[in-house]
C-alpha cells in the first residue's frame, strides 16, 4: 500500500506537528500540478503558434498556473524549511543565540506572511474593477493565490516556532546526510 505522506519531507520532524502533513503533501501535489500545467501549455503555446493558430486562452491560463506554482510553492518550502531563511547561519550557532537568530528569522518570515495576507486581500478586492483577456474573469482570481499562500506561511512559521520554543531549534538527530558532507 502506498504511503500517503511521502512527499512529507521528515527533515526538522521536531517542528512540525503531525496533523499538517496532509496539508504539506497536498501542497507539493498541487505545486507540482500546476508547474508540470504551466510547462505543458507553454509547450502547447509554441506549437500552435508556430502552426499558425494560436490558442488565445493558453496565455491567460499559463499566468495563471504559473503564479498559483509559485505561491503555493512558497507556502510548501516555508513547512520544509527550504525557503525564506537563513538556515546556514542559524544552524552554526548554538545556545541562546541559536534561539535568538532562528526564533528572529521566523519572526520576520510571519511580518512578511502578514505582508501578504493583508495587502494581498486588499489587491485581490482591487483586482474586480479588471477583467482578463479573452475570458473577461476578474483579475482577483490570479491575486487570490497571495492571502493564501500568507496564510499557509503564517501557519506553518507559527507552527515551527511554538515547536522550536518547546524543544529547541537544532535537530537532535542531526543534519541530514548530505548537508554533512556539503558543511
């Protein structure tokens, strides 16, 4: 039988709670989607094209998969510590001013995710007064992807500091393997 959290990467483990890994293994899915849709009809973009006839929609729906990749792609990584900060630096110190640094990094990732949840709202309410060609949806479907993708980051710098202020930030079985041997 296949394991349903397989893309749930077991990194940093004592971060994050159990209870989030569908949400992680449903966003790298939905991640994945949404590239391999933008990859396929860019390809399908150039081939029409160069047939001479074009699909006007496939520009439209290629923006749209692409920015959804990527926003959902930035709420995937913050879960598995891949992005959005300075994991280098934190994990060279040790003691209280590992504690400091990597509980200050997150702080400044969840102003960011607010950043995004709050002006993000305020575009996606902003983006009804304009339609997009040839479909004439509104504009605040392409901007819906940031509030939510600030909530998803919100969510999970939260979940990793209240883990990390329980039981440390340094991974007690270490660094992964290959982290080793790149240090």
């Amino acid at each position: 039988m296949p394991r349903f959290d397989s893309l749930v990467i077991q990194d940093q483990r004592h971060l994050k709670w159990r209870a989030f890994d569908p949400i992680e293994q449903g966003l790298m899915i939905l991640c994945g989607i949404c590239i391999a849709s933008f990859s396929l009809l860019v390809f399908c973009d150039v081939i029409t094209r160069a047939i001479g006839r074009p699909w006007l929609w496939v520009q439209e729906a290629t923006m749209t998969f692409f920015l959804y990749g990527i926003f959902i792609g930035v709420a995937a990584a913050t879960r598995r510590n891949d992005h959005l900060y300075l994991a280098v630096l934190a994990e060279s110190m040790s003691g209280g001013a590992r504690l400091f640094f990597e509980f200050f990094n997150r702080l400044c990732v969840l102003g960011v995710a607010f950043a995004m949840i709050y002006y993000g709202y305020i575009n996606f309410l902003d983006g009804f007064k304009s339609l997009r060609m040839p479909s004439m949806t509104p504009i605040a479907s392409l901007y819906a992807a940031i509030p939510i993708s600030g909530l998803f980051v919100a969510l999970f710098t939260i979940e990793q500091m209240v883990n990390g202020l329980k039981h440390g930030f340094a991974d007690p079985n270490g660094p992964p393997e290959e982290k080793r041997q790149s240090l």
